[in-house]
C-alpha cells in the first residue's frame, strides 16, 4: 500500500500531466475534448438563446454557443440491455447496437424533435428547451414515438434533415437492411405524410448529404408562391449503362404544400423533381462527381431568391477537393426545362403538354385556376412525373477553388464587404484530419488564409455564430474567430484580401474603414510588402541530421495553385500542404527546395516563388551535437516543458516531506512503546 507521501506525490504528477496536456491540446481556441463523449453526431445551433445542442452516442448535450461550456446536465438516452442482446442476436455488432442520436431538430422555440438508432429501432422523443429535460406522458414514462423513416437503422447510414413551420421533412433509409431510402413528409397530420415512391428512377442508392428550406412565403414581393424543400445527394446514376457504377451528385426538390394525388401518387410527392449537379473545371477536363457537404446561405438578407448553395465535392478517383455555387434561380430553370426519356426504346427528350407542369408548386394564380391542393392535381399528368421525375440538363458550375492532395469534409461561408458594394466569401472548410482551412473567393484567384490545426479527428460539422466559427469532430468542439481583417496574418495576404477591404498599416491587418479617409495626403502604396525579389529568396536552412531519421520539410503556399519541389533522388513523400516528408539516407542528404505558383501583383498571369530552401547534412554518429529539424509544434513543445516542470515540480515536494516525516527506526521505538 502507498504511503500518504506517496499517494499525495503522484496525484500532483497525475495533474500536472493533465493540465499540460489540456493546454497542448487547446492551441489557444475555446473549447476541448468532450470528457465521456464520443461520436457527436448531430449539431444544431438555437440562434435565439445562444445554444448548441449536440447528439452523441447515448447522450444529448447542451452548450453554450459562445463559451461551448456546459449549460445543463447531459441527458443520458441510453439503450436497455434486453434491446441491445435482441439487436446483437440479429447479427448487428456491440457497438452498433447503441443509441446514436442523428437528428435534432427545433419544432417550436421550446422543443426539439430528437431521434436516435436505438439499437436498430428508431426512436424519437422531445426535449424541452427550458429545463433541458426528456418530455414524459401524463402517466410519467417519457414520451416516445416511432423513428422510422427519420431516423436510420444503422448509425452508418446517411440522414439529412430540415424542419419548415415545426413539420420534420426526412432523408434517409426506412428498413433494417438499410436497403430502402425515402424522401418524406415525417410528421404532422397523419393524412398529409407523403414521401418517394419506391422506384429506382426516384432514388437509387442514394447518400444523402444535406437538405434546406426556401421560403418565399417570408418575401412580399415573391406573392403567394409555396416554400420549397431542397435536398442534396449523392445517387448511382440510372441513366449510365456500364459495367461500374457511376455515382453522380443531385439536387431534388419537393413542395412544402404537397400532399399527393388523389389517386395517382396517393401519399407520394406529386413535386419531386430532381437534376444533376455538375462541378467541373473545363481548363483541366475535370469533374468532380462526389457530394460531401452544402452551406446554404442568402446572399441578401431577407430575400430568399437570392439564396445560393455552396457545394463541396470530391472525386471518385482521385484525393482533389472542390468548391461550386449554385442560386436557386439556376436549379429551378434547370426544373423549368426538358424531362429525361430514361426508357431504352427511346432517346426523345419528352414535352409534357399539361396543365399544370409536371412538379409545379401549387401557387396562388394554379388556385385561381381551381387547382385547390396537389390532390386537384389531374391522374395523366402525375403518371406522367411518377416516370420522368430527372431533368434532362443539369445544373452547371464552375468550381470557385480546387485543391490538390487535401480532403474537405464539411464547409461553411461568411460574406464580407468589398469596396464596390459587392461581397467577397471566405470559405471555413474543414479537413478529414481535423484542420479548419479558410479561403477567400470573389473577384479573383483564391487564397489560401489559414490552416488551423483542430483536432486528431476528421471534421464533421462547421456552424457559424455570431463571430465565431464551431467546429466539431466525433469526440471535440471548438471555436475560432469567424471574420475580419485579423484572418490576414501577414502583408502578402493582407494586400491579396483588398477586395474584403482590407488594408496592411503598421505591421497589421485592418479594415480600410478603421480610418477616415483624409482628403490630401499620401495614397495606400500599390504594393506595401516586400518585393518579390525579397520575399521569394528565402535563407537556405542547412540542417544537420542522422541516417535513418524521418523528417519534415514545410513550404507554406498562400494560395491554392501548385508548388514543386526539387530534391536529390530517394525516398520522399509530399503530405497535405505542400510539405515534403525525408528518410535520410546517404542518398537522400543534398539541397531541397520548393517553389509554387502564385499571382503577382499588377501583373499578368502567374510567377514562380521559391518559398523554402533546405541543404541536409549527414551527421557523423559519433560526433555531438543536436540534429536540426525543420518543424517542431509547439503544442509538443509546451506539453514536454509543463512534463518536466511537473516531475521537477514533485520531485521537491518528495524530498520536503521526507524531511519533515519522522525516521522509520523512531517510528518502530514510538510503535513498542505503546504495546
């Protein structure tokens, strides 16, 4: 057994190891690792009072948006045992056969729809808002309904959700196989729950990615014309007949209104629509086909036709990431267009002649002409939509960004100022290695503001509140400074920001309406930095290094074009951003150096930029010394120093209580005395 000297010695070790280690983990943003949570699954922001609820693997949580701490007790929804061995006995694993809460959803300002796996049987229940408690029934059980249909099976399974006027519109697999996917109507009256027929034509193994509400109702100038749900997938592609199957990405959209035909599509959407998404880059010849992520995001305040859709792609084939927009009025003139002939008998391009078209929401002047509901809807033209809901053209985009060898997981967009009236976006993207890049777009090329190391886990959520940026990961939440002049850390970016209006004065970045402009005196210089010349003619670094080591050579770009490196022949590996990874060996010792792509100030087209240098030198073994490197993480750094001062820290405190602690031979002699 310890001695209370010892127990007391280690438990000052113990924390000084956590507190070193918290610090390290942080890197100065607000936030952390959640301690007993895991697989945060679902986020929703209350923009109303600042909160940010969180589900998780058995446990809902509440935050408070702008500290991210703790505002109420976590509610624990956990599984029984008698459930858990009926789904295990199924031949689902331990592990699957948890709760994992997917959705949360704001119904009312003081409820939120909660629906989690349980076990491969879907549950729903409600939250209050103002105690943060489970809603229970009048005989005390807590209330629960079925969450079939919006909620998946399996936790592995893709769900999207949106609520309009506190109704659940739901995107997700229905059955246990999770072979079933549905587009439904999830709540309200039970007569007005419509969804996806069951026709590969509507639906083909699709991974939903994301869903939003327009709502013109809110816009007195867009009349009485219906909301309309958008929901974004990604689906193999019927209309491609090879051997491999072709995932392609989608937009479909569905009426708010919409409460099926009266025969025909009886409790089926009679709106669904749906077209391709492309993003490609012409110059290069690429398309980038896999959906992972949508911001949805008014350009201007208040009007819904102005809302654009930002898009994160991937590819199919290749690690590369890309960013396109789309505008409402795009998707919805592709809807105005022809309809996709998908039999194989005929390639014709049908043109309905109906009354009303195919999909058209129900307006005031379709009222008017005695359309009362979709159930006036008339039987030939809705079989007509229940063959051809695909649109011939797809909706066209050029990607705003591409970046090479990174894989974006989620994204986010805030739009700042420029001088000309006009908004430029910067792009909060999140990385499937736990980074938070940013971006800015508009007017120009791309640049490359900041890569802010978050955690050890892939992004899976980006919100945005007030000026703060939250990122998640399956296990941590953190924020960081949303907007404003600061992202610029340096001159080159700084000038390269000008259409944010962003000026580089006295070291810093700030905003050109941070002074009053001065009718005489000097102008801003065209360019206040350092000269090309300069700033692309690095010191060369000579670094003394061992065989058999693994090193890392940065070179830092500022924008997304693409950087070379020049390197004695050997074992080299290019990581994310452009650094460059050495096994030292006697032939891979020698000159290193990196240059990139960038554009040049009041200059046409790109230039090249050396951005690093390096020369290794193979270090004799037997000599002393300590070997250069190029990259140390101070986070490392301070998490080694804070360890040492901690055993240093105890090793005293040891030797102090020793010596105030009476001899082992005089306890024994007090011992005998008193026996």
């Amino acid at each position: 057994m310890m001695t209370p000297v010892t127990t007391l010695t280690v438990a000052l070790l113990w924390f000084c190891l956590v507190a070193c280690t918290w610090t390290a983990s942080l890197d100065g943003k607000t936030g952390g690792q959640l301690s007993g949570v895991s697989n945060i699954s679902s986020f929703l922001l209350d923009e109303t009072s600042g909160t940010l609820y969180l589900g998780a693997r058995d446990t809902i949580l509440a935050l408070n948006a702008s500290t991210l701490s703790n505002t109420h007790t976590p509610i624990m929804w956990t599984v029984p045992e008698e459930n858990r061995k009926t789904c295990e006995k199924k031949g689902k694993s331990e592990v699957d056969c948890q709760n994992y809460i997917l959705v949360l959803e704001l119904v009312s300002e003081s409820q939120i729809y909660a629906c989690g796996t349980y076990a491969f049987n879907p549950q729903c229940v409600y939250i209050n808002t103002g105690d943060f408690s489970l809603e229970v029934e009048a005989d005390g059980r807590v209330r629960v309904e079925s969450g079939r249909g919006k909620c998946p099976f399996d936790p592995k399974n893709s769900v999207t959700t949106v609520t309009a006027d506190g109704i659940l519109y739901s995107a997700t697999t229905s059955n246990f196989m999770g072979t079933a996917a549905h587009i439904s109507r999830a709540t309200g009256k039970e007569a007005e729950r419509v969804r996806t027929i069951e026709s590969s034509s509507w639906l083909s193994a699709p991974e939903f990615v994301s869903s939003a509400v327009v709502r013109y109702s809110q816009d007195a100038s867009a009349g009485d014309d219906d909301d309309e749900i958008f929901f974004f997938f990604t689906e193999v592609a019927e209309e491609y007949n090879f051997y491999s199957e072709i995932k392609v990405p989608r937009v479909a959209r569905v009426c708010k209104g919409d409460v099926g035909g009266m025969k025909t599509l009886q409790k089926r959407w009679t709106s669904f629509l749906k077209a391709g998404l492309v993003c490609e880059d012409r110059e290069r010849g690429e398309r980038y086909n896999t959906l992972r992520a949508v911001y949805t995001l008014e350009q201007r305040p208040a009007e819904p036709r102005s809302t654009n859709f930002y898009g994160l792609f991937s590819s199919q084939w290749e690690c590369v990431s890309a960013v396109c927009v789309y505008s409402v009025a795009d998707i919805l003139e592709v809807m105005s267009g022809p309809f996709k002939e998908q039999s194989c008998e005929s390639s014709s391009n049908p043109e309905p002649d109906f009354r009303p078209r195919p999909g058209q929401c129900i307006s005031r002047a379709l009222k008017a002409e005695g359309f009362e509901s979709s159930l006036s809807l008339p039987d030939d033209m809705l079989s007509f939509l229940r063959d051809h809901p695909l649109m011939e053209r797809s909706v066209v985009a050029v990607p705003l960004m591409v970046r090479r060898g990174i894989t974006y997981t989620k994204i986010a967009v805030t739009l700042m100022p420029v001088s000309n009236g006009n908004h430029a976006a910067i792009l909060h993207l999140g990385t499937d290695t736990g980074e938070l890049h940013r971006v800015s777009v508009g007017g120009g090329e791309p640049t490359l503001l900041q890569e802010i190391p978050m955690f050890h886990k892939p992004v899976n959520n980006i919100l945005l509140h007030q000026d703060q940026v939250i990122v998640g990961s399956g296990v941590s939440i953190a924020g960081v400074t949303a907007v404003g002049c600061s992202l610029f850390p340096t001159c080159e970016l700084c000038v390269l920001a000008k259409r944010q209006g962003c000026v580089w004065r006295e070291g810093i970045c700030t905003p050109v309406t941070s002074r009053a402009p001065q009718a005489e005196g000097p102008e801003e210089p065209q360019w206040p930095c350092e000269s090309a010349e300069a700033r692309c003619s690095p010191d060369v670094q000579v670094l003394q290094v061992r065989a058999g080591l693994q090193i890392l050579l940065p070179c830092v770009q500022v924008s997304p074009h693409p950087c070379f490196w020049t390197h004695p022949p050997g074992r080299h590996t290019r990581l994310l951003h452009w650094d460059l990874v050495v096994m030292v060996t006697n032939e891979t010792v020698g000159s290193y150096s990196c240059s990139c792509q960038e554009d040049r100030e009041g200059q046409k087209g790109r230039g090249q930029c050396l951005r690093a240098a390096y020369e290794l030198v193979l270090q004799d073994p037997s000599t002393g010394g300590s070997v250069g490197h190029a990259r140390l993480r101070g986070s490392v750094g301070l998490y080694l120093a804070c360890l040492f001062l901690g055993l240093l820290f105890g090793a005293f405190l040891l030797a102090f209580l020793r010596k105030r602690s009476p001899t082992p031979g005089r306890v024994s002699q007090k011992e005998g005395g008193a026996l």
